[in-house]
C-alpha cells in the first residue's frame, strides 16, 4: 500500500463546508459551492481564487461549471448564472419553492431539481421556466439528461424524444423518464424500496442505473421502464455511482465500493479500507478515487482493488473529488478545497474506448455519512 499523499495546496478561503465541486469542460477553472452562501472560481494552473461568487440568499448547494458560464443553485429557492471572467451575476431563476438540490446544463437546455417535488426545464437565455415536470410524491434528488443521439432504436415516437428525455430520482423510491418536449411523464421506474439517492445513464444508450437507502442498485430501460436487473450485495445505502467502460462502482455507507458488470450486474470487485460512508467517486485513467466521511480520500488500483495511497488532511466528510492532469482535488465539509499531487499511480489503459459522459448525478445531500470531526493533519 502507498503511503499517505502530500498536499500540494490548502484552499481555505470558503468560511462553510464545501458542497460541490465542478471542473470545466477545457480543465482550466474549478467551481466551489459552499455553505457560506457563496461560490468561488479557481484556476487549475495555480490554485489560486479567481473569481468570488456573492449574491445567494442561502447556502450553496450545488454547482456546475462550462467553459463560459458558472451555474449554482441554493436553499435560497433560485439558480444563478455568473460570467466566468468577472465573476458577475448574469441571470436568477426563479420559481421552485423549496430548496434546489440539483442542476444540470446539457444540450442547451437548464434543468433543476427541487425539494418542491418537481424538477423544471428552463430557457438558459431568458432565465424563464420553459418546462414544468410534476409528479413526484416527494423531493427530487438527482438528475440526468439522455439527448436524443444518445436513444439507439428508440421505439418511442420520434416527436417524444425530439429535445430528449429526462431522468429524475426521488425521496418517494421512485425515478421517473420525463419527454422534455411536451414535459409528460413517459416512464416511472419502480422497485426500490427507499429514496432514490444517486443516477447515472450509460450513454450512447437507453439504460440508467439508480442507487437507494434500500441498499440496492438497480439497471432501468428507460424507454419501456422494464427494471433490467438488481445489483444487491450492499449493506448500507447507495450513496453515489460511477459508470466507466461498462462497469458500475457504487459507493455505500457500508463503507466499501463494489464493482459490478453493467451488462449482467454480477460484482467482480470490492474495494474496502474506509472507515466510514462513502461520499464521493471518481474514476480516472485506471485509478478508482473515493471520499469517505471518515475525512480521507483514497486511491486503489481499478483492476486489482489495492489500496494505492490515501489521502490525509481534511477534518470532515469529503463531499466531492475531481481528477485533472495529475493533481486530485478533494472539497470536505471542513471547508477547505485540497490539491494533491498523484503522479506515480499507476495508469491502467481504459478496458475499451470509454462514452462520453454527459452527466453523472452522485451524492444528492451533502451531509450522509457525516462523520464525527477527525483531527486536522498537517498538509
């Protein structure tokens, strides 16, 4: 096992836990959103805060980040959108009535999640709700977005699918498939037998996969709503998923990640070590890194399972990682964003050309596995 990794870089300008953190498309900015009401922009050259975020009325719950635009959304009830360069606050979105827990920007189009149990489409543009999706018995969690290119033998008309379809998960145990044309519920996913905590789509296809406190994950054909298969080895709640070249990694509050085969949902892998939840996944060149509760971020080789290096620091649950060239950043409810350096792990070439990913929807509430405050280590 590789000893623990050294950080390169303490960011501890937020004064709240940080929780989300979105990497730009072209690599070259970081986006935090943090209890503090505010988001802050961070150059991935150097690690410095380039750009303060400041207008949220609430705490910041979410974030994602494009090469032009920042988006955030709040417990203020709105999402904003704010100029990358200048830091200034381009549009509001106004119009859920509870806290927005997730947002997503794909294919032009806005979409939002709500703990007022609906999720909406808006016009990026014109800050304006353009689609409405009810039907939820309870708040909507996570989201994820299938383009119409991405629905091979759709047998569904081609008007159903003509803007794309919408995937959302919810507290009520269920996900529904939502036309976002006509805003009609096409699809609702039943079987889970708790809240709906973290989606993801396989994409180019027709297939999601849902993680639950039920302590399953389960694979969907999202155009017939057919459950294809259970995935059922878990102890504790699913709290986040990451599909990679047709495998699923489910992070759990059992304290392991389990590796499944997509296709058939047997597990060919566990990685375990954490001592507490895991809260966050992330997968890159041939290295599974994962956040726990326990306040430590870790590194195992993705063929093997061993435990390559972990990753001290931070005193509360990580809550999300990204992975760029070979710096790893880590944000915690501590409120600090880290840098480490990676470099010598080793780089497993990918099982066979990877999809691209258009959304991956992981930890919907930033506060499961919560662990007990952990002594600050020395960077």
């Amino acid at each position: 096992m590789g000893g623990g990794g050294s950080a390169l870089r303490v960011c501890a300008d937020h004064r709240g836990g940080i929780n989300w953190l979105s990497l730009s498309p072209d690599g070259q900015r970081l986006l935090t959103g943090s209890e503090d009401g505010t988001a802050r922009l961070w150059s991935t050259a150097d690690g410095q805060c380039c750009a303060l975020l400041q207008g949220h009325e609430s705490y910041v719950t979410f974030c994602q980040l494009e090469d032009e635009a920042a988006f955030t959304c709040s417990a203020d009830c709105t999402i904003r959108k704010w100029d990358v360069l200048t830091g200034q606050c381009l549009q509001v979105f106004r119009g859920h009535t509870s806290i927005v827990n997730r947002i997503l920007v794909a294919n032009n189009q806005l979409f939002s999640s709500s703990y007022d149990r609906t999720a909406r489409a808006w016009s990026v543009d014109k800050g304006q709700v353009a689609r409405e999706f009810r039907g939820h018995r309870n708040c909507v969690l996570t989201l994820a977005y299938s383009a119409p290119q991405d629905l091979p033998g759709a047998p569904c008309t081609e008007e159903a699918v003509a803007r794309g379809l919408l995937v959302t998960g919810s507290t009520d145990g269920t996900a529904k498939v939502w036309q976002v044309a006509s805003g009609c519920c096409h699809q609702t996913l039943r079987g889970h037998t708790g809240a709906v905590l973290c989606l993801v789509l396989a994409t180019p296809g027709r297939t999601a996969f849902t993680g639950s406190t039920d302590a399953t994950v389960r694979a969907w054909d999202i155009l017939s709503g057919q459950q294809l298969r259970v995935f059922q080895e878990h102890q504790g709640s699913v709290i986040c998923l990451e599909l990679v070249n047709r495998h699923v990694y489910s992070g759990s509050a059992d304290r392991t990640v389990k590796c499944w085969l997509a296709d058939t949902g047997e597990r060919v892998r566990t990685f375990a070590a954490h001592r507490h939840s895991v809260s966050a996944l992330k997968y890159h060149a041939g290295t599974l890194f994962t956040g726990s509760g326990d306040a430590r971020a870790r590194a195992f080789d993705a063929q093997s399972g061993a435990l390559r290096r972990v990753f001290r620091g931070h005193a509360f649950i990580i809550n999300c990682i990204q992975v760029h060239g070979q710096v790893l950043y880590t944000a915690s409810h501590d409120g600090a964003l880290r840098l480490w350096d990676v470099r010598g792990l080793p780089r497993a070439p990918p099982l066979r050309p990877a999809a691209p990913k258009r959304s991956l929807s992981r930890l919907f509430s930033n506060k499961v596995g919560c662990a007990a405050a952990a002594p600050l280590q020395p960077a």
